[in-house]
C-alpha cells in the first residue's frame, strides 16, 4: 500500500511539475499555457510507454531537453520580428548545412570592346570559387535551479530562465550583427562621414544635413532608393530630438520609438552601437572599451548587401537526481547565427566629430 501511495504521488508531482515547465515555456514564447501543459504531459506519457525517447523515470522530475530546445528554437526565429533593422536584413537559413553557409566568390567581370577590330578575341577564363562561412557560436553559462525551486515556483522559474537566456543571447548577436554590417573604414563604396552640428559635450552633434550628405553618397554609387536603411545610435537620435524640432514634432512617436522614413532612408534606432576612432574613421574591435578618442556611430546599409542566417540551437542540462551535493538542474543553450554583408558596398557611418 505504501509503495503504491509513494508512486501515485510521484506520479501527482510529475504531472504538476510537467504542467508548469510546458504552461511556463508557452507563455514566454506567445503560446496557450494549458496547451503547454497538456503537450508536455502527453509527450512525457508517450515516452515512458514507448521507452524510447526519455530515459527510465523521467516522468517523475528533470528537464525535457527537446521540448527546451524546440521551444527556444521557435522563440530565436521569432526575436526579430521586434527588431526592425534586422528584420529588414534577408534571411539565408534555408542554404545553411551543418551550421556552415556557401556562397560563390565571383572571379570576376569579362572586359567589354568598343568598336573592337582585332579577331578573333581573346578567350578569358572566369575563375570562381567556393566561399564557406562558419555560423558564429553563442553561448550562455549555465544556471542552476535547484529541485525546491522547481517544485516551488516552477512556473515563475521556468518561464524566467528560458527568457533570460534567450534574452541574453539576442542581445550579443545583434549587437556583432550591427558591427559586422558597418564599414571598416572610409571608402569610395563604404564612406564614414562626421557630423557638422554644433558642440555637444566635446563632440559636434549630427543635423539633417549630415543625413543628406550620406543620401548623397548612396545617390553616386546608384544604391537602389528602396531598401535604404539607417540605423541611428543614441547620441545621433538624441542630437536630432534635442536640436531639430521640427524632427522632434514630425518624424519621432514618441509613444513606438518608431522613427519615419527620412530622406530615402528607412530610420531605426539602436543602443549597442559600433564604435569608430574619430581621427581616422576605422572602426573599432567588437566589444571595445571606448575612450574619449572613439565615438558611437550611426549605420547605412542596402538589404540588397546584406545577410543574416541561424543555424542550430541547442540545449544543454544536467538532471538534480545526478547532483548528490547541490541536488540542483544546470541548463544553458547554445546557437549559431551569423550577419554579415555580402558585399563591400552600399554600406556607411556616420561618425561624431570631434569639438
């Protein structure tokens, strides 16, 4: 009698503690938190049953690694949909194999003869050639979550550690897309231009004419008008709400944040900006430390000269039941996703320069 009592409220406590992970895991990635928790305990029976997809006793306690992992997968595909800029980027994830892309490096263009008289023509040979990129890998470190908070606050706990690390991760790799997408330096196809306002804490502020010296140099290297897109840093849409007020009144929602298209350019805002060294436009390491030397920097882009790919996700979790000290869950997640341009043009900065 006792041993039957012991498993009918071992099974009473999987059944609660599966409830709370799936209704958990729904509610932070948009879902019905009942059809969480039924999908979670239906899945968790049919396991046992067929004895093969979750190992003996996992009905009773553990994380469900590939609900994890599924769940976090659909919540990294979703996360752009809130990020305008990286939204308008074109998705490659269809041509990625084993988190690796393939594009071809073109050789190059045959030469073309006007009113040619020589015969007959040479023969030249375009040479082109394979080009692999490795997706970037991010990773978290691992939290722990010991089995009485699991029983205790499941549903606060679950929900809170698969958005912060989702979080986590979303907010490093947009940063390096952003920094990968701008310019390394000033170019005929890549120009980084400074600001021409007026002094701003030790720095010239940026006016619209500064946009439209950008607008120029996207006309003279014929960028198609349509698919322009301006992504501008904190100090820049600061300078534009602060000085301009007529920008301040026509172009910003202050309720969204939502900024209007602004001389051919579709107009973001962004916080984790690059940083470039003022005296010779080059930008600066991803993740630098800025000196007064450095400033914060508005980026251009075509998304006809940009990309942005996700490979796998990947949960990784160790059970408490195996933790004979702590008797706590340890859980991170991994992903690979890469933005890059595919192109060295069409893209620009603007800079602050110096007061």
């Amino acid at each position: 009698m006792k041993k039957i009592l012991f498993v009918l409220m071992g099974l009473i406590g999987s059944v609660a503690f599966n409830s709370a992970m799936g209704a958990g895991i729904a509610s932070v990635c948009g879902f019905d938190p009942l059809a969480g928790a039924a999908v979670l305990n239906g899945v968790s029976v049919v396991s046992s049953l067929v004895g093969g997809v979750m190992p003996a006793g996992s009905l009773f306690a553990g994380v469900y690694t590939e609900v994890w992992t599924g769940e976090m997968t659909k919540a990294f595909r979703n996360a752009a949909e809130s990020l305008g800029w990286y939204n308008r980027i074109r998705s490659y994830d269809q041509y990625v194999e084993n988190d690796v892309i393939h594009f071809v490096n073109l050789g190059g263009d045959p030469n073309v003869l006007v009113n040619n008289t020589t015969y007959p023509l040479e023969v030249k040979t375009l040479e082109d050639a394979d080009k692999a990129i490795s997706l970037d890998l991010y990773e978290t470190e691992a939290t722990a979550v010991s089995d009485n908070e699991l029983y205790a606050i499941s549903y606060d706990k679950m929900a809170s550690v698969i958005e912060r690390h989702k979080e986590a991760i979303n907010e490093k790799r947009y940063a390096k897309a952003l920094h990968a997408i701008a310019p390394a330096g000033d170019g005929e196809k890549t120009p980084v231009l400074l600001t021409s306002g007026t002094a701003v804490d030790g720095r010239k502020a940026l006016t619209r004419e500064d946009i439209i010296a950008l607008k120029k140099k996207f006309d003279k290297m014929k960028v198609p008008t349509t698919g322009r897109i301006l992504v501008l840093c904190p100090d820049h849409i600061s300078d534009l709400l602060t000085l301009d007020q007529k920008f301040a009144e026509q172009y910003y929602n202050y309720q969204t944040g939502k900024v209007a298209n602004l001389y051919g350019f579709e107009v973001y805002e962004y916080n984790d900006v690059p940083y470039y060294l003022v005296s010779t436009k080059a930008k600066q390491a991803f993740g630098v430390v800025p000196t007064a030397q450095m400033s914060q920097a508005s980026v251009a882009f075509h998304t006809s000269r940009v990309m942005r790919a996700s490979g796998t996700v990947k949960t990784y979790s160790s059970e408490a039941k195996n933790d004979t000290q702590y008797h706590r869950n340890l859980m991170n997640f991994s992903l690979r996703s890469i933005c890059m341009p595919l192109k060295e043009e069409a893209l620009g900065a603007i800079i602050s320069a110096s007061a």
